[in-house]
C-alpha cells in the first residue's frame, strides 16, 4: 500500500482513536496500528480499540468542575469519545460512567469502519524515520517500543504503577445489607449500592488488608504510585482512618436499616447497562487474587460475591513531556514525531483522548503546512497541554485535570465562586479559539 500522504498513529487506545478520528475527520489518510489481539497486555482483556482497562467511569459531568469542563471542549471539537461515551452512559450519579463493552465496541466500529482510516492488527516496535507519526501507544506501551522510546529520548524514561479494583456480579450481593444510595442523592439517587460498615468491621477490615500478601514487583522496578490509583491497601498503611476519610467515607449517606451515617461506606459503581456488574469503588489493589477474595469477602453484604473480575496492577510508561515536547506536542528535534495520552504524560481516561484530540488537530493543521493552533492556556484544554508540556516540576508527574493547573484568577475569590469563574473565563477564551480553528482547516 502507498503510504505517502498518511499518517502513522501507533496506539488504538482513546488517545489514538481521537487522534485518527480526527485527522480522517479533515481528509487525511491515517494508517492506525494496534498490537492487540497478537500482542497481549496485562490489563486489556479484549481486541477492542479504546477498551477502558481501568474504571468505566470517566468521572464528573458537572461543567463547575475541571472534567466537566474539559468534557465540554471536546465535545465542541467532535470527540468520538464523548459522542460513544454519551450513547452507552449507565447511571452514577452526577459521574459520566459507560458500558463499557458497548462504548468500545461502538469506537472499533466507527474507526475500522472509515474509509481513510486503515487498522493495521500489527505491534510497531521502533520509531519511524522522517514520516508523520503519533505515539499514542498508551501507559501499557510494549517493551520493544519502549526501549525505542527511551532510545529516542536519550534519557530513561518514567514509570508509575496503576491498580484496578475488582468488579462482583450483583447477583451473590446481599441485597438486605447493600443499599442502593447516592451520595446527598446526587443523580438518580439510587445509582450506587452501599455496603455499610461499622466500627469493629472497619478496623478487622483495616487490619487483614494490612496483613494480606501482595502481589510482589521485581526487585529492580521501584513502585510509584500515581495518586489517584493508590491501592486500597497502601493508603490502608497511611494510617487507621485513612479509608473511612477517603474512598469509604460515608458522608451524603444514610443507612435505611438504622437510620443513620455508617462509620464507613464501601460504594459499589454499575459496570454495564445491564447492571449486572458493579465495580468496588476506590479498592484497586495488588492483592494477589486469594487475598482478593478472602478480604473483599469480609465487607457486609458481600460475604458471598462472586468477582467478575479481580483486581491488578500493571506498570504505566510515560515520558517527560516538559523535558522532550514542544507546545504542539512534537518531540523537540524530531517534529515529525508527536506524543499523545498517557505515553506523552497525562493521567486519566478522559483526559488522554483529550490529548488525542489535541494531536490529530495539530496533525491536521501540519499536513496543510499551517502551524497548530495550540488553544489558550485559560481553557481546560490548554492547561491540560501546558502542564503536559512545559511543567516546572523538577520531577514530573502526570495528572488529572484540575483547577490548579490553569492560570491563576485576575482576583481572590470565595471558594463556591472561584470554580465558577474558572469555567466562566474557559469559555471566553474557547469560543474564538474554535472559531480560528475552523477557519484554518476549512482554508
């Protein structure tokens, strides 16, 4: 096949398929390769491009919070992610949660079936020469390209560790200490299933994730652990109430049995349409899989629960970006090769198709021989890449999406305002910025 004219996306994760929807989206021919199903991974269970390894959550859709709000830019620039996300979403509250199977699949057909977007079922194991190429080979990158990556960066590239949670059949609950509860009855009000616990329960609970074996990592792998994905067992080691403050506290909730606040929560999420499969909320753990089991078992209600699925770490690459790209994402001295989702330094599922949108733009802009249209820094976009790409951290981390990465506001506000203002400002800044952005790749 005649390559001249594509671009070479490596990666058929959220990031990839974003970035090639987008680059097809403007005429462009995109040749979009993913190892899978040939090369395996530990996490993915499925072929399936933009399969969601992690949580099926994508967190708030509220627009006063920074997800939110980044949400709402891209859908003013055509997510395929949004769109997907939208037409599979299951309840959870005021959280945009999906299907996953259904959001995955409906992305694999959508991008397989495009007319100038060629799938190629293939591991890419080095770097291309001086062809257009996006690195979006995600947090799971293989070896071999890894040790190109590194190669290519001429330093070593980081790592942190991720857990997943386990996910039970609803089924082996028992539905007579499991209630179905929101938080302050955000949403439907009833979008979560709550496991109650009190004193004595927490603390046992407490200690036997404190004495269960871990899956062990290899000696010479050091364990960082991104923030947001701590296993339920290392925040457990922070300290006895660790828990019921953070991912069990039982704040908004009321337990209908008593008629009071439980001294913890362990919150269930729907998994699918179906709600058939529920996801333990903020319990991602190294574990090894009998603990799993032996310890989940403990909380009330879930004594019997049959697991879907159980709960694992795997080893997420990421580069440097502030080190190693420009302002458009182009790796510096090489700017026919650009970086995008979590491989580039972002922390999360929406914001990694972010990124991915935000490449395919660029590449868009760059095959007409204009220079990308990087968006303001005010908006939820522009400070996601600002921090991606010029972060002062003299040890860079990746991370969500959050009010603290965008510019500072011109005056001090109340707390219950300064969101507001925020989001207010982001908007401002977007619409003119999409306005320019339409006009140059119409031209």
């Amino acid at each position: 096949m005649d390559n001249s004219g594509s671009v070479m996306v490596i990666g058929g994760g959220l990031a990839g398929c974003e970035a090639a929807w987008m680059l097809a989206r403007n005429g462009i021919r995109v040749d979009l390769f993913e190892m899978r199903p040939g090369v395996r991974t530990p996490a993915h269970e499925t072929s399936l491009l933009a399969e969601l390894v992690c949580s099926n959550s994508l967190r708030s859709s509220n627009p006063a919070n920074a997800v939110g709000l980044l949400k709402q830019e891209m859908r003013a620039l055509g997510s395929l992610t949004m769109d997907a996300a939208s037409r599979h979403a299951v309840a959870a509250g005021d959280a945009l949660a999906v299907d996953r199977t259904g959001f995955s699949s409906e992305i694999t057909r959508l991008v397989g079936g495009h007319p100038l977007i060629r799938l190629e079922r293939s591991e890419v194991t080095g770097l291309p020469g001086t062809a257009e190429a996006i690195v979006a080979s995600g947090p799971l990158t293989s070896p071999a390209l890894s040790e190109a990556v590194a190669s290519a960066t001429g330093m070593e590239y980081l790592y942190f560790y991720d857990a997943i949670a386990p996910i039970v059949d609803v089924q082996s609950l028992d539905r007579s200490m499991v209630f179905a509860q929101s938080r302050y009855g955000k949403g439907g009000g009833e979008d979560y299933l709550n496991c109650p616990m009190y004193g004595d329960e927490y603390f046992m609970f407490v200690k036997e994730l404190l004495l269960a074996e871990a899956v062990q990592t290899r000696d010479f792998e050091k364990q960082i652990h991104f923030q947001g994905c701590m296993p339920i067992e290392a925040m457990a080691a922070t300290g006895p109430l660790a828990l019921a403050h953070g991912p069990l506290k039982p704040v908004g909730l009321t337990d209908p049995r008593t008629g009071r606040r439980p001294f913890a929560v362990v919150q269930l999420r729907r998994e699918n349409e179906a709600g058939t499969a529920w996801n333990l909320v903020g319990c991602q753990t190294r574990l090894t899989y009998p603990e799993q089991k032996r310890v989940f078992r403990m909380i009330p209600g879930m004594e019997k629960a049959e697991f879907l699925r159980l709960g694992s770490m795997h080893r997420n690459t990421f580069i440097n970006g502030p080190a190693l790209l420009d302002s458009a994402l182009r790796m510096n001295g090489r700017e026919s090769l650009v970086f995008a989702g979590q491989i580039a330094g972002v922390e999360g599922y929406v914001e990694s198709a972010a990124c991915g949108i935000l490449a395919g733009l660029f590449g868009a802009a760059r095959h007409r021989g204009l220079e990308p249209p990087v968006p303001p820094s005010e908006t939820a976009l522009g400070s996601l890449l600002r921090h991606v790409t010029s972060s002062r951290w003299k040890h860079y981390q990746p991370s969500n999406i959050n009010y603290g990465l965008f510019p500072p506001l011109a005056h001090r506000l109340p707390p219950k305002e300064r969101n507001a203002a925020y989001s207010e400002r982001a908007r401002a800044a977007l619409e003119p910025w999409i306005r320019e952005v339409a006009c140059l790749l119409e031209a």
